[in-house]
C-alpha cells in the first residue's frame, strides 16, 4: 500500500479490485476513478473514500483483507429516495 494511510496506488486499487494496472489506469484517465498524479510523475493516487464510491457503484466486492475499505463503504452517505410530488 501507499505510505499514506489515506491513499492507494494504482497497483494496490488493482490488487483490490482483481484487475489489471492497465484497466485502473483506463478508469482514472476516463474520470470513472477519482485520485490525483504526483507531481513530475506518471504515478496516480486514489483515496481509499474515492475507491469505495467506486467500488460501491460498480458493484464490485470488497475483499476481507481490507478493513479500511470495509470502513470507507460504511461510511459512505446513504442514498435518498426521490419522491416526485409527494
């Protein structure tokens, strides 16, 4: 994991989410994935809330082997129910 106890690099999002580099390199490039490129480098870092939307949105399991994840879903805010005219 990163130094940082708040961010992931690509390579542990992949890791994470049983994907290649490549394909979370495509999902940053293409906003679906919210982070930030450290400066004078190719390098990319996504927060662990960042990719717990993300994981949460695209229905992607969380593995037991990452109690903050687990921690950044659950405390994500709760969706509200529209109700049109009521």
């Amino acid at each position: 994991m990163a130094k940082a106890n708040n961010v992931l690099t690509t390579g542990d999002v992949a890791k994470i989410c049983t994907v290649s580099v490549g394909t979370v390199y495509k999902w940053f490039d293409k906003a679906l994935l919210a982070g930030y490129r450290i400066p004078g480098s190719r390098d990319r870092r996504i927060p662990i809330a960042e990719l717990a939307r993300f994981m949460a949105v695209n229905k992607i399991p969380i593995p037991e082997s990452c109690p903050a994840l687990k921690t950044a879903v659950r405390d994500l805010p709760k969706r509200r129910r529209r109700t049109y005219g009521r």
